[in-house]
C-alpha cells in the first residue's frame, strides 16, 4: 500500500516535472521573485516616498507631490553630487577602459608567467570590496601612507611635501577615483581580453601582410573590432561606478566638504543616516533616467559597431 | 615579378619539423602549387615565405634579396586567406583600399586603383557593401582584388578555393588561371586538391611530412612519380601497387584494361585476376579485384572508360594487362623508383 502511494507521488512528480509549461515557470520563478522582491518593489516603493514626507521616525506618511524634487533642485550640494558622480565616472572609466585596452593586449601575447599576472590582475576583482578598500584605507592614511612614506624614501617628495591623500578635495577625488580603477580593472581586462581572443588571427595576418604597423593595426583592425565588446565593458563600468558608493563610504564619506559627494551616498546620507526618506528617495531616483540613457545609448552604439 | 627561393628552411614545432630543410625555387611569373595531405608542411611553408612565421633555420629569398629577418610588410607580397580575412568593420572599398593606405598612398591614386583592381574581379558595383553582405563567391573577389591592388612581386594563396561551392569552384579556378596569366605575377598557391594542384600549376611541389617528395610538372608528377607516397596521393583511385621481392610495381586504374583492348604485337604484362566489384560511374566503370597467381594477392583497381564495352562482372577471373611502358617500379625500403627488373614478362 505505502509502496503504491509512493509510485503515485512519483509519477505525480514526474508528470509535473515533463510538463514543460510548469516546468518553465518553475526554473524562471527564483529570477522573478528576486527582481521583484529586491529590485522591483523597493524602485516603486522609492518613487512613493520621494512624492511623500516620509520619515524614519514617522509611522504616517502624508502625500506631497513634486515637493522634495523642488527641495532638492534648490540645494547646492545635491548639483555638486551629480557633478562628482558625473566626474567620478567618466574619469575613472576613461582610465579604466584606456588601461584594460593595454593590459588585454599585453596578456593577449604569449610570455612566461602569463597565468600568474592574469591571476593578480583579477585579484583585486575576487577580494570582497569592502575589505580591498579598508586595505586602501591604510594606504592613503594620512600618518601611515606607504605612498608618502616610500616616496619619501626613495627622495621624490622633500620634507615639506606630505599630502594629505583623503584630506584634500582634489587628491580625495583622485584618491576615490584611483580606487574605483583599481577595482574594476579587471573585470574590462577579461572583457576585452575575451574581445581580443575572438577576432580570427587571419585578420591580423592579413593586415600584416597588408603592410600596416603597430598603430595602424590598432587603430584600423584592432579596436574597431572590438568595440562592440568594448562598449559592454564601458557600460558595465559606468553602471556600477554611477550607482556604487562603498569606496566613496569607506574612504571619505563624502568629504571633504562633499568634494567627493557623489549621487549614491548623498542620497544613503540623506534617506538613511540622516533620517528623511523622502529626499533621499528622490536623491536615488535621479540615478535612474540618467543609467536608462546611459543604457539605451550603449547598446545602440554596439549594436552599430557590430560587425559580424 | 620575382623569384622566390628558400634554402634549408625548417620550422620547428615542440621538436618535431613541421618544414624540414625544404631547398626550392620558384620562377618568375610561375604558378606553383605546394600539394600534400593536411599536417604536410604546405601552409606552414607558405606563411615562412610571407614572414607570419619565422623559420628555424634557413633562408628565404624573394628576388634574389634574403628577405628570412623582414617583417611581412617589407616583402612585398600579396596573400589571399582560406577564410579570406575581410576586415568586417570596412566596406568593400576600404577593404581593398587598406593596402594602399598603408603606403600612404593619395587618395585619388587609391580611389583610381582600387576601380581597377575592383574592375578585374568585376566587383566594381559591390564596394559600398560590408563584407557580411556578400556571398561567398563575392569576398573570394574582394580578397584578391585586395591582393592584386598593391601590385605585389608575389602572390601567396592559402587554399583559396576551399571555401566554395564545387559548380563556383570550377569556374573560380578558371579566372584565377586568367588573371595570374594576364598579370605575370609569381604565385604560390597552397592545396590539397590534387585536381586544382593538376589545373592550375605550372609546377606541383608535392609535400609530406614537410619535405618536397617531388617537383615537376602536373605530366611528370602523375606520369612519373618520384616516390611511392606521390604515386598513391596524386590520382583518383590512386595507382595499383604490387609489391614482390623487394620491388613494388605501380601503375595506373586507367591503364590496366581487359587483354581485348590490346593488339597481340603490343608489349604488355599480363595480370589475372579475380573480380570483386564493380562500380558503374556513368563515364566510367571502376572494376575493383585481385590479384592471381603469379602475383601476390594484392588489392588493384581498373578504371574502364565507357567506350571499354568489355562486359565484367562480379566473381569473375578475367586477364587484365598492362603495357610495360605504363608500369613503374619503386624500391619497397626507400619508396624511392627504381630501374626495372630485368625480366619484361613475370614468370
């Protein structure tokens, strides 16, 4: 009896498991219960506070349509945030896709010792964000910094050259910037890497032979093609630099006098530390037009570039 | 327009010669052929010759300049790719331009070149396309009007063919001949198509094992083969080997035919034997058998043409014969051809 109940259940089971039909929204729901449970209803929750007055403190929110937005338009600081959100991406993604340009070329090539530096160039990529930035934490430490300290060893910087690397607002900028290069370097190098590996080595062959020299290779045949992949990189970049904040937290906070503010952790200042969920939703929302541009564009941009 | 000479050149790979001490030279305005099975050398050779790969050990010459420590570009040579190696991202003009940008040549010079390297190919009215929009007939145009643009000393073809449909092959191999001819250029031409290899070249160098087993005409290297590896590579069915005391006997399906052709005053070697199959291909019938005492039992094949209305059939013992000027002889040890016996007639 108990063994008839069970070929039951499993036939049960395994009608349900063939049937295609339940079987797809099986296997879809965890994506879609993710995305509405963590990404969804948080954006649309957003957007009702920021036409609201809520608070942390309170329990009763109260509508009061385009008011925070007219709030923030009028505070300096919210303008100076989204010019350091809009410097701290374009500088530190210049870099990023210049430098992985030249690093997936170099790692492109055959050397001895090749697998270790593809290692320690995505290092910085595994480590835990957080814990890689506490570690430059120390590095920038105005007491501590090995930089300062090495380079005075070494006699670059006088005994009167001691910067302070979080300190002052344009080295804290670049100190940020540094960081987040740091940071997602690797992920453009493995991107373009993949990028390079994939154009057939006829065409280089054929260039050369078409008599072209380095630059003109890399100019004409090399980066035009990989451009489409490029651009994904560059997206990639621009996304989570535009909407991270963790460097920014853990290194300055904003500081110094919200010289490295940028739209992310204004907005966390605001809505959570700060208390006023409204402005800070509306803070955040701002991010979103500007990435759905920054989306659309790119994709486009690829989708033109796309040579094959 | 120049020689091309390589001199003991090798290409190691891991250990193993991938080109071993290859001695050739090619003429001036000769088409030559590099023929050999894949894993034979023949495109490791070629690229040597266009400087993609720098040679072991040897010497590469292109009109009487050693050329073996020049970049490709110094060389000026041409080469067409099996996969044609279109740039992508540039339309057709810019692919046949490229080239001549390279040189830094004036626009209006490029402009008027590239009509007229489009005009051999009679591509002029693709040159706005993008090479994705083509077929494949199209890119293998482009290709080498690319190759031809520059006027280059030296043509390098890798398989260029290969990639085409056998009806576009036939008529691809036919302009390619008409255009080497009109321009006069050397080309190296890489296969392993022996029926391309046979149409096209002026010489065949055949290859295995990245040595030259043989260089000669398409006559000689069919007719007289040097060694055993070209005798059973180049013809299809390739030629019947028989092998006793030592020495091997060749010849060709197409010249072993029914006693019947013959008149008794010819001078021909008789070889009974056991038919297994036949096959009837339309023009011709391939009748597949073996050998009978005196002879080893050694597997050969006849190729009947249909004005041969001998009837054959399955499991029948027929005499076959050849006539002694169409046997060739090689020495089993060495593969090498040797003279022939003594005797004319088996025993």
């Amino acid at each position: 009896m108990i063994a008839g109940a069970d070929a039951a259940r499993t036939r049960g089971l395994r009608r349900f498991i063939d049937n295609e039909r339940w079987l797809g929204r099986l296997l879809l729901a965890p994506a879609v219960i993710y995305i509405v449970a963590l990404v969804g209803f948080p954006f649309l929750l957003a957007i009702y506070y920021s036409l609201s007055d809520a608070t942390v403190g309170s329990r009763t929110l109260h509508f009061v349509g385009l008011r925070n937005y007219g709030q923030i338009m009028d505070n300096p600081t919210f303008w100076e945030s989204l010019r350091n959100a809009i410097v701290f991406t374009l500088v530190s993604q210049v870099l990023v896709v210049v430098l992985a340009k030249i690093l997936a070329l170099a790692l492109n090539r055959n050397f001895r010792g090749k697998w270790l530096v593809r290692f320690l160039i995505l290092l910085p990529w595994v480590a835990p964000i957080s814990l890689g930035v506490i570690g430059w934490l120390w590095i920038f430490d105005p007491v501590y910094s090995i930089i300062n300290w090495g380079l005075r060893a070494i006699g670059v910087f006088g005994p009167n050259t001691w910067p302070i690397w979080l300190g002052q607002p344009n080295l804290a900028m670049a100190s940020v910037i540094m960081v987040d290069v740091w940071r997602l370097l690797p992920l453009a190098t493995v991107i373009i890497l993949a990028g390079l590996s994939s154009i057939p080595q006829d065409i280089h062959d054929a260039a050369a032979v078409d008599g072209v020299g380095f630059w003109r290779h890399l100019f004409r045949i090399t980066i035009p093609l990989v451009m489409p992949i490029m651009l994904v990189a560059l997206l990639f970049g621009v996304v989570f630099t535009f909407t991270d904040m963790i460097v920014i937290f853990v290194l300055t906070r904003g500081g110094p006098y919200d010289t490295t503010q940028v739209l992310a952790s204004y907005a966390f200042f605001t809505g959570i530390q700060g208390g006023n969920l409204a402005d800070g939703a509306a803070i955040s929302l701002f991010l979103f037009p500007v990435l759905v541009g920054v989306a659309v564009l790119f994709l486009t941009m690829a989708r033109r570039a796309e040579v094959t | 327009m120049a020689t091309v000479e390589t001199r003991a050149v090798t290409k190691s790979f891991d250990g193993s010669n991938a080109v071993d001490a290859v001695d050739l030279l090619v003429k001036e305005g000769e088409f030559l052929v590099f023929l050999g099975p894949s894993g034979s050398g023949k495109t490791t050779l070629l690229r040597m010759i266009a400087g993609l790969e720098a040679p072991t050990s040897g010497d590469i010459l292109i009109g009487d300049k050693v050329v073996t420590q020049m970049p490709p570009r110094a060389r000026n040579i041409a080469m067409v790719f099996q996969s044609y190696a279109l740039y992508p991202h540039m339309s057709v003009f810019k692919n046949i331009a490229f080239p001549l940008d390279a040189q830094g040549m004036h626009r209006d010079e490029t402009r008027k070149k590239v009509e007229w390297a489009a005009g051999l190919f009679g591509i002029q009215r693709l040159l706005q396309r993008k090479p994705r929009q083509l077929s494949g007939g199209e890119r293998q145009r482009v290709a080498l009007a690319r190759a031809v643009v520059r006027e280059p000393v030296v043509f390098l073809l890798d398989e260029p063919l290969s990639n085409l449909d056998a009806k576009l092959r036939t008529s691809a191999r036919d302009e390619l001949q008409q255009f080497q001819r009109r321009l006069g250029t050397t080309t190296i031409y890489v296969t392993h198509d022996q029926v391309e290899a046979m149409g096209l070249g002026d010489r065949i160098a055949v290859l295995n094992n990245g040595r030259i087993h043989q260089l000669g005409t398409p006559q000689e290297v069919y007719d007289d083969p040097a060694d055993i590896f070209v005798a059973t590579f180049i013809g299809a069915p390739p030629m019947n080997l028989v092998e006793s005391e030592g020495i091997v006997t060749g010849f060709r399906p197409e010249h072993f035919l029914p006693h019947e052709i013959y008149h008794g005053d010819q001078d021909v070697t008789r070889f009974p034997f056991k038919v297994t199959r036949v096959e009837y291909l339309g023009s011709d019938r391939l009748v597949y058998g073996i050998l009978e005492q005196p002879f080893p039992a050694a597997h050969v094949i006849s190729r009947l043409p249909s004005n041969v209305s001998v009837a054959v059939r399955k499991d029948e013992h027929h005499e076959f014969v050849v006539r002694n000027r169409d046997l060739r002889y090689f020495d089993r040890a060495s593969g090498k051809r040797a003279t022939p016996p003594s005797r004319t007639t088996p025993p």
